[in-house]
C-alpha cells in the first residue's frame, strides 16, 4: 500500500515565509528588467536617450550578424535617419515582447512573421535616404508649396562607423540637454511651474 500525502486544509494558516524571502523579488521585482514598453523618442530625457541609443545598437548590430542583413536593409549609419530610427525601435521592442518569458510560444513566430514585412519597408526607406555603406546623406526633403525650398543635401564619407555613432550620440545627448536646461529654466522656483 502506498502512502497518500493528504491535499492541504485551504483555510489553515500559510507557513512561514522563510528567512531573507522577499515577496517582490520572488513575484519577479527586485532587479528584474521591467517588461518592453514603447519608446517616444521625441519625450526621452538626455540619460535614457543615451541608454536607448546605446541598447538599440547593441542590438541592432546583434540582428544585423544574426540575420545576416546587406546593408540595404540595415545600414551602417541607420542611426542618421529618424525613419530608419523608429522603425528598428519598433523591431527591437516588438522583439523584446516576442521573447519575454512570460509571452507565449508561438510569439516569436509572430515576430518572424513581422520581421519579413519590416525587411521590406527597411529596404524602401534605405533606398528612400540614400545612405550607403560607406557614405552617408540626409534624407531629401520636399518642400511643400509655400515652404522654404529644401536644403541641398550632400554625401559625406564615412570612414569609421563607431566613431561616427559616439559622436552622434554625444550630439544628441548634448542637444536633449540643452533643451532640458532651457525648459528648467522657464520654471518658476517658488511654483515649479511654467513661467
């Protein structure tokens, strides 16, 4: 005869937690990365600008070897074009979200499914911003009637593209907090409103 472990009375007390047992921890807070969530560029303040910048490359370098991607789907100075921009962020959180351990299985073949439709916009927008493996330009403007004409745009070469990366993040960084510094300075001390 085996023995039968009896199912637990649902209304006696809940045991001890053990010693050093912390409930957010245990629930996944603590230093447990926070679930994906959508990145604005446009609202980033200078350090998380900084760090997205920093994630998406690190990332977008990983896709591009991964996947094995020409450069006319990702190109090297990607990080000059704000299409080019927001359309791998998307990519990047919709993959995030795909292999988050909560997700359910078949969420990276949805990834995959979506990924094949973005490798084909990334190619109309690469060919769109004339940007090339070694040089780079910015995306033409069409002036629409009443504006100003559009700026002429020139290539520039490009000889090493993570120098060209650092100082476009320090650039932008910079920029964001500038505007940071200026809006602060619009505040009322006594209010901390708008003045």
């Amino acid at each position: 005869m085996t023995e039968h472990t009896p199912a637990p009375d649902p209304d006696a007390p809940e045991p001890d937690e053990p010693e050093g047992y912390d409930e957010d921890t245990d629930r996944g807070g603590g230093d447990v990365a926070e679930p994906p969530h959508p990145v604005n560029w446009n609202l980033l303040s200078a350090h998380d600008l900084e760090q997205e910048w920093l994630a998406l490359d690190e990332w977008v370098n990983w896709l591009r070897h991964t996947y094995g991607l020409p450069a006319s789907v990702v190109p090297p100075f990607w990080h000059r074009h704000t299409e080019l921009l927001w359309e791998l962020s998307a990519l990047h959180l919709h993959w995030l979200a795909a292999y988050d351990p909560e997700q359910n299985a078949s969420a990276p073949l949805g990834w995959h499914r979506d990924f094949a439709d973005t490798r084909e916009r990334l190619r109309e927008w690469v060919a769109t911003s004339g940007t090339r493996l070694d040089r780079d330009r910015p995306t033409r403007q069409t002036a629409w009637p009443g504006e100003d004409p559009a700026e002429t745009v020139e290539e520039t070469i490009i000889a090493d593209r993570a120098e060209d990366f650092v100082q476009f993040v320090l650039d932008q960084v910079a920029e964001r907090e500038q505007a940071e510094e200026e809006f602060f300075r619009t505040l009322d001390q006594r209010t901390g409103e708008v003045s």
